[in-house]
C-alpha cells in the first residue's frame, strides 16, 4: 500500500494498545514522539498494516480500510458551517420541518428526523406538546441539556408590568437573535406555545445563512466590514451585567458562515473610526434580513413548540394587542448535544 500520510501522522495515529487506552483515547501527546520520523519499512498482513521507523522502536498497528478512508476523505468541517446546511428563503419551504409530540415520543426514527431538520434546515416544529407550565423543558431533556441564564431554567414570554426586555411587552419584535450578550451564546432556543389567543403575535423565522450569503453575493464589501468588525451587544438588569464583543457574521477559517449574531435592542454604541463603515453595512445586512420573501411566517398555536438554531435562524413576531392571553415559554439549550443525540440515533438505527 502506498502511504500518503506523513510518518508523524501515521505515528501519532497509531492505534495499538500502548498507544490506545481501550475506551480508544489516545495515551501520548505529542511531545513524546521524535519530531524527524521516516518510515523504514511496512507490513501488510490481510487488514493489517504494520509500519516502523527511523528514529523511533515503536512498530505502529492500522487497519487497511480505516488508515485508506481516513486519509483520503476531504476535510469537510464540523457541520456548523453554510456548507452542511439546506439555506432557505420561505418559498424553499413548502412543507415546515413538523412532527407531532406523540410520534417524536414514540419512536427514534421520527425523534431522529426532526433533530436532523434542526441540523439542516435550522428548525423543527413540534405539535401537541402539552400546554403545560414547564413543558419546554421536557422537550429539551429529550435531546440535549437546558443552558441555566439569569433568566432560570425557562422564561415566560408574556405582557409584564415593568418589563426587563422588550419580548415582555405587545410590541413587535424585528427578526434577532437571541442573547448575543453571552459567549458562548445559547446555540439552541425552544419557544412553547401555552396560549395565543391575542389578535396579532405571529412568529416569524429568517434564515441567517441564506441573508449573509446574499450580502456577500450582492455588496461583498459589506459582507466582510460585517465579518471584520466586532461590536459589543449587552443586557442590564438588577441581577445581571452581560457583555459579549464578536462580529454579526462570523465565519470559520476557510471563510464559511458559522454564526450571526443579530439584534438592535442589545447592540451597544460603537467607538472609533469603523463607525462610518459598519453603519451601511450594518443596515445593509438589516434590509435583507426584512425582506418578505425570506421570512418563514408561522403561528403558533397551545402546544407547538419551535426549537431552533440561535447561531443560524432570527426570530421574530409580530405586534399583538394585549387583550386575549398570550403566552410562551422558552428556554435555551445548545447544539452540541443535539447532534450527539443524531449521532446515536443514526448509530441505534444503523
Ligand atoms: C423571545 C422572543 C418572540 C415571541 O422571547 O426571545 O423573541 O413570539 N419572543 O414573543
Ligand atoms: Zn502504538
Ligand atoms: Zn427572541
């Protein structure tokens, strides 16, 4: 077999027991391996494959199909990125990613295929979860773990008297994210629908992804001031003093979109001289994420529940006069362990 990998990387990989702790992690660190390896001489016996060393007595151990996939799969990021997701602007969803609370409880086949539409799509729409005080977070324990704020472990969304945030009032709220003052910021929301009787209050869901890919295909130069220019989004209340500083578009280190952070009620006043170019940028990227046809418009009615990518999907909702009941109950939780659960999902139903 012809090698491609580096005999470094073939030494640091190898996967015998001496190398290997038998739950499969790895037992050196770089530092004890000589830094001017060659390979000298290589082995193959069935699926085995055997390789030693100038510079080095260790005889490293591979299996053929792992050593020969392994290295010739391209790096293809870690699935957070525009380039694992189905972007949309509303007419792309014909259907809404949905599934009925009784069948995600069911079974892992349709458990598994609403957490995927997470995945790909940004959200799901859960129906017929009970309209119950403290619900929403069931729904979380049934993928992941609730991320405790300042806010508890769920939050009401409804009229208050002396309001925090401007979610607690009837007004309407523009397309955001939510609190971009925390880093790391929550990178899953659930909003559960105990009622919705007040005239007026849709939802409305904007695709992150799809509107920066747009800036950048339409005004490229404010595309990147939006990538370059960190600004800071806070939130102030008796208990609470948050901060956070990164860019609205955030990308990976081969330029892929990776997160938006997007909210006016929390961006703070910005210093310097990158002010006159962040300020068409800013309502540039503002615009797009307006338009109609990206708007995903939904209601909610007692008992669905939205779970959705915060570093991906804006939400936002409509105004609604206060005098039927409306209330949500929402909280937080984070995307690595929903696609844990995916990932164990798939392997159980290999
Ligand atoms: C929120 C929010 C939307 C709504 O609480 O984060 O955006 O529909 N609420 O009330
Ligand atoms: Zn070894
Ligand atoms: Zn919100």
């Amino acid at each position: 077999m012809e090698l491609a990998a580096p005999a470094i990387w073939l030494r640091d990989n190898c996967s015998c027991g001496r190398c290997r702790h038998a739950n499969g992690q790895k037992l050196h660190g770089i530092t004890d391996l000589a830094a001017d390896l060659r390979v000298s001489a290589i082995t193959e016996t069935g699926e085995e494959i055997r390789i030693r060393f100038d510079g080095d007595e260790h005889e490293a151990v591979f299996d053929r199909d792992w050593l020969s996939t392994w290295w010739a799969e391209p790096e293809d990021g870690d699935g957070r990125t525009e380039d694992a997701k189905r972007t949309w602007s509303a007419a792309d969803l014909a259907t809404v990613p949905d599934c009925d609370w009784s069948a995600y409880r069911a079974g892992p086949a349709a458990r598994l295929a609403a957490l995927e539409s997470v995945l790909s799509t940004g959200f799901v729409m859960l129906h017929g979860v009970p309209a119950d005080d403290g619900a929403v977070l069931d729904v979380a324990e049934t993928f992941g773990f609730v991320r405790v704020t300042n806010y508890g472990d769920l939050f009401d969304v409804r009229v208050e008297a002396d309001p925090t945030n401007l979610a607690f009032t009837a007004l309407p709220i523009s397309p955001h994210t939510d609190n971009p003052y925390r880093d790391p910021v929550p990178t899953l929301q659930l909003l559960h629908c105990l009622s919705n009787a007040a005239r007026g209050g849709d939802s409305g869901l904007v695709d992150g992804f799809r509107a920066a890919a747009l800036l950048r295909a339409e005004q490229p130069a404010a595309f990147d001031v939006l990538t370059r220019t960190e600004v800071t989004f806070a939130f102030s209340a008796p208990d609470a003093e948050l901060r956070a500083r990164r860019p609205m578009i955030g990308l990976d280190t081969q330029g892929r979109i990776r997160e938006v952070r997007f909210n006016n009620r929390s961006l703070q006043p910005m210093r310097g001289e990158r002010v006159a170019e962040f300020y068409p940028a800013y309502r540039a990227f503002a615009e797009i994420l307006n338009r109609p046809e990206l708007r995903l418009v939904l209601r909610l009615a007692p008992g669905d529940c939205l779970v959705f990518d915060n570093t991906r999907l804006l939400h936002a909702r409509t105004a609604f006069d206060a005098v039927g009941e409306r209330h949500l109950q929402g909280c937080y939780a984070d995307l690595d362990g929903l696609a844990s659960t995916v990932a164990v999902l798939r392997r159980e139903l290999a």
